[in-house]
C-alpha cells in the first residue's frame, strides 16, 4: 500500500493545539493577537498532514526547473515583455522575487501544475505550524528531520530577503523593511505580517506593516513617515501597481529608488495565466527553442491551458463542463468557475474579461474527520519557491471549488515526503 492509503487511511490527529498556541504567542510575543488569529482564522491549519511520494517531490522539482529554464530564455522574455504594462517592463536588475509559490494537484500517480503565483502567502505561517505536528506514521529519526527543516526555514527566508538586497547591489547595509498590502489589518493572513515583522527585528531591521497609502516619495525617497524604506516586501495583488494608493511606491520602483520584491516584472514573466498557455504548447515551445527534453516535462505536467478568445468561445462553452475558467491575473480562486457550474450570465463576464481555460485536474484527496464519521476533503500542494529551488512544500486542505480556509478541519497542513518503503501503511 502506498501515501494514498495515508492520507485516506490515516485518522490520527498530529496538530498539536496547545503547541500551536504556545508557537504562535511566542512568535507574535502576545496571546491577545493569538485570539484574534483564533477568532478571525479558525480554519488556518489543518489537525492533519499530507503525505507525498518521494518520486512526486522529485517530478516538482523537475517541472518547477524547466520552467526556470524557459524563463531564462530570452525569446521567452521578449515575447511576454512586448505585450505588457510600464511596470513590467522595467528591469528590476537582479533582482529575483520572494516567495513564488507553485501549486500543483497529484492524484494517484499523476502530478500537474495547475498555476504559479509571485507573492504566495503561508510560508511563515508554515513555519510555525511545523513545531506544532507530530505524525503517528513517522519513524523518530523522520520527525527529527521534518523539526529540523521547519527550523531551518525561517533561516532561509531571512537570508532570501538579505539575498534580494544584496543582489540590487545598492552598497549599504539593509536597514529598514515595509511590508505592504491594502488595508493590512483586515487582510486574512495579517497574523503573518506580524510574523514577518517579528522575524525581521529579531534580525536587526526595522520593519513597518503599511497600506501603500502610506507611503511617501519625495526627493527620491520612500518613506512611510520620517523613516525611509529600502526594501518593500510586496503582498498587494494589484500587480502592476495601478491603483492611486500606489503611485508612490510605483514611483519609487521605476525611478530604482526601492527595491520591491516580488515586483511586476516577475508577476508578468511567471504568474500571469496566459503563460501556461505556451508552457503546456508543445508547437510554441518548440518555435522558442526550448529543448525537446524541457518540452516534454512540461507538456507531461501542465494540464491544457487556453486563452479564450471570440474565435474559439463557441468551442470552449461546448467543452465547458471539462474546463476550468481563470481570470489571467486572477490569485486565490477569486472570480474562478467551474466549466460544469457556468451560468449564461456568468459566460457573458468571462468573454468580457481576460480569461484562461484549463483542463480540469482532480485535487488530491485526504481523509478528515474520524473511522466512525470519514469526511472527504480536496488538497493541492504548493512548493514555495526562492531562485529555482524549492524553500518549503505545504498543502491546503478544503472542499469546495477552490482553496478557501473556510472548512472545518482544512487549512495549511504540513507535507510528509517519503520513499516507497518508509509510506507504506501501518495498518
């Protein structure tokens, strides 16, 4: 028997409640604001983990590679670049982006990359869970190595922002960090901003939680009071920094004056949907150049994306029930249907809008609730990502059409990776 017996078979309850408690108080130095986590978050982790077959973590790290790759190359870059916004086209340097994050659906024994976003919330969130699970199906040496890694992530993330720095090669020490998004307090996963400002200054930054409203950019600086910014870790999902309570910070971005991460340019070459539309084409694949070998891993692994368009929108809502519908700068399921569930009214917005057709890939399945009252429950995976290589996995527990953080027993779950031998049910 293989994971999938785990994750259909195994009942046990690894998420420790008061562990997770005591983690998070001692994080965010204040159980006060572990309330409002509890109350404002209730399903944010899972009491469960996931488990994945070694050769999977291996297929991921293959096909996150050959996307790399493809990137790289600049008939690539210049296809996508010609047909983008002022702020993409800016060049950021060297500058790479933090926390991309690939999500991928496995079934049995088949793995596709269903998107890949460029500012993929959880990773601290993760972080911190990871103290908090114990799993009854691994061995001590195994749970030694998975406290390990979850110890050694928060390293990595710090020196990834030090790295970003570094890498805009500005000549001074960095100083100061603001961590941006709209109305952050009322955001979701504000509980993690304040984890990421924690973890700044216990690195010796100063770090500010700010609505780009507050920003300032004057005389060549941002600033966000009498502080000037040097890096600005970027949550916002206005990628392009549109919006009037940008125009600051997206001053401050063309005039080089900020280094912001993740920035337009990184959003433009990886996250926006249409560009799963090559990755997964063969024939365009092949006009770019990229080599038969890099093709074939990605056309095996991308399930057939589509931009809709009026000329094959007859097509498309005759093959609805088999598709998935995603705005092309669409983030967390948001404004995303289901071919099956389409109304006509619906169709009339998607035609309207920038939309992609994907090929419907079945979500994992992982087995809540207990032997007496089994409750089925949909996961993907998502593979947190820093310059190619792979910082963390996670999975995310729901029902529904989408990830959601609203099902009892879903959220963020930790990812056993395990070889044939060692996943082998204990049962």
């Amino acid at each position: 028997m293989n994971k999938q017996c785990l994750n259909t078979s195994c009942f046990c309850i690894s998420l420790d409640a008061s562990a997770l408690r005591q983690a998070l108080i001692g994080e965010l130095g204040c159980a006060n604001l572990v309330e409002l986590v509890e109350q404002r978050c209730p399903y944010l982790f899972s009491a469960r983990p996931v488990f994945l077959a070694e050769s999977h973590s291996m297929r991921m790290a293959a096909l996150i590679q050959a996307v790399e790759t493809v990137v790289a190359m600049p008939a690539y870059r210049e296809h996508i670049l010609a047909q983008v916004p002022v702020a993409a086209r800016h060049e950021p340097g060297a500058v790479r982006g933090v926390f991309f994050g690939y999500d991928f659906h496995v079934q049995g024994d088949d793995l596709q990359l269903i998107e890949i976003n460029t500012n993929a919330g959880g990773a601290m969130l993760n972080a911190v869970m990871a103290r908090a699970h114990q799993s009854c199906c691994l061995d001590p040496e195994q749970r030694r190595a998975a406290g390990e890694a979850a110890a050694a992530l928060e390293s990595r993330i710090v020196e990834m922002f030090f790295t970003e720095w570094t890498l805009a090669n500005r000549g001074r020490p960095l100083r100061t960090v603001a961590i941006v998004d709209i109305q952050p307090r009322q955001q979701y996963l504000y509980a993690e901003f304040l984890l990421f400002q924690k973890l700044f200054e216990r690195n010796g930054l100063q770090a500010v939680i700010v609505d780009p409203s507050q920003l300032t950019f004057e005389q060549g600086v941002l600033r966000h009071e009498d502080t000037a910014i040097d890096l600005v870790y970027n949550r916002l999902t206005d990628f392009m920094l549109n919006a009037p309570s940008c125009v600051p910070l997206r001053s401050a971005y063309l005039e080089n004056a900020v280094v912001l991460t993740p920035h337009p340019q990184a959003h433009a070459l990886y996250a926006d949907k249409r560009n799963l539309a090559i990755l997964c084409d063969s024939v365009q694949l092949e006009v770019l150049g990229v080599a038969p070998t890099t093709r074939a891993t990605l056309v095996a692994s991308i399930p057939h994306t589509e931009v809709v368009t009026a000329v094959n929108a007859e097509r498309l809502w005759r093959e609805r029930r088999r598709l998935f519908f995603k705005p092309v700068a669409g983030y967390g399921g948001r404004a995303a249907y289901r071919g099956d569930k389409l109304t006509l009214g619906v169709w009339q917005e998607i035609l309207a809008g920038e939309y992609v057709a994907q090929a419907i890939v079945k979500p994992g399945e992982r087995i809540g609730g207990d032997q007496n009252n089994p409750v089925a429950l949909k996961f993907d995976i998502r593979a947190y990502v820093y310059n190619a290589a792979v910082q963390w996995t996670a999975a995310r527990l729901y029902q529904g059409q989408t990830t959601n953080f609203r099902t009892p027993g879903g959220g963020f779950a930790p990812v056993y990776t395990l070889n044939d031998v060692d996943i082998a049910c204990k049962m």
